[in-house]
C-alpha cells in the first residue's frame, strides 16, 4: 500500500517490526493523518509519519495503519 500526505489513518494493530516499542501499544485504535509518507524511498517497509489526534507526531511501520474512508 502506498501512503499519501493528508491521508485519514488508523493504528489498528501492534506491528511486527523491530522499530515497534511497548509504548505504542497505547497508540492502537487512534487516528491521525499521513503527514511525510517517505514516498522518495519507495520502501514498502520504510517508516511513515503520521500526526495523532491527541498524541502527537510519530513515524510509525507501516503494517500497523490502514486508511480510513
């Protein structure tokens, strides 16, 4: 999947990446929005940024967000 900025988001998983530390944990269930999706890399496993709502701005692995319609 490819993310853009300003895309609505979700964390609804714990990711399997190595980056992912416990105190992510309370990040799932919250949206935010794409702000810097890295898109010059071309990685599919590369680290996107994304704000928050009430959590601030955190570059997170990809396999723990999905888009919201």
């Amino acid at each position: 999947m490819v993310f853009r900025r300003g895309q609505k988001i979700e964390v609804f998983q714990r990711s399997s990446d190595d980056m992912w530390e416990d105190y992510m944990d309370r990040f799932i269930g919250r949206h935010g929005i794409i702000t810097d999706p890295d898109t010059s890399i071309n990685d599919p496993d590369a680290l996107v940024e994304v704000s928050l709502e009430g959590m601030g701005t955190h570059r997170l692995p990809q396999d723990c967000l999905r888009l919201l319609d």
